[in-house]
C-alpha cells in the first residue's frame, strides 16, 4: 500500500500545488488530495470537507500538508487529524511536496521526514553566475580595436 497526501492552504495554492505534481509526475493523483480553503468559507465547512475527503482516501497513512502554521487551513488539518494516525506539516512547498509524492511508498514517519527534508533543501540563494554590472564581450573580430 501507498501513503496519501492531502494539501489544505489557502484558494488557490492547494490544487496549483497538486496540478504541479501532476505536471512532473503524471500518475500520481491517485496519490495526492488537494483541498483549497477560501476565505469566504467558515472554518467548519472547511473541515467538514476536509472530513469527507480524508474517509475517501486508503492507503498506508496520510500526510497532511498545509501552508502556514497557524492560519485558517493549518487549524483546519490539525482538527482533522486529531484522533487519527496521520500527520501534519506546515509550510509546504513545491519541493516538498514532489519529495512525498516520489516516496509516498515508505513508511509515514520516513514519508514525514523526506517531507521536511524536501522542503528545507528546496529553499536556497542562487548566484548569478557574471556579475550582473560587467558588460558583455563581444566576440565579433570587426568589433576589435587595437591601440598601441
């Protein structure tokens, strides 16, 4: 059996999140939920769809993902696995999340740690590789003038 992951963030990261996943690896909805959570919406009616949606998944265990600690759709996934064996973490990313889904076959807590482990190494400052103030050199030999 495989693991399930369900995303829960704010309209309309959840399911652009998921269409992500599904763009690099194809065969993978079955493995992943998105639930978007719109501001219009109480946080009830969140969970109770949040809840019909877990009952729907089987698999292993599920990871729960959410964008911010402590926001709306946070407090909604925390409720929902209240009581149950799945997991939950915050701050999703795209990194993060092709992580899961290339390892969504281990076990939950390995699936928790590649989870936290995608995330963190997905993030990083990447260098120019000129400097952006030198001017570029052209090669064209008409170009070239000589002083002595």
């Amino acid at each position: 059996m495989t693991n399930r992951i369900m995303i829960i963030a704010h309209a309309p990261l959840a399911k652009a999140l998921k269409d992500c996943a599904l763009h690099v690896y194809p065969d993978c909805g079955q493995y992943v939920t998105a639930i978007d959570i719109h501001a219009q919406t109480s946080p009830e009616e969140s969970l109770s769809t949040a809840r019909v949606a877990l009952d729907q998944l089987s698999g292993e265990g599920v990871l729960v993902l959410t964008d911010i600690f402590g926001a709306t759709p946070s407090n909604v996934a925390q409720q929902l696995i209240t009581g149950s064996s799945a997991r939950l973490v915050a701050g999703v990313n795209l990194p993060m999340l092709l992580r899961t889904v290339c390892y969504c076959h281990e076990s939950l807590e390995m699936l928790v740690n590649r989870a936290l482990a995608g995330g963190s190494q997905g993030v990083m400052q990447v260098a120019t590789s000129a400097p952006q103030n030198q001017i570029k050199k052209s090669h064209d030999p008409s170009s070239h003038h000589h002083q002595q």
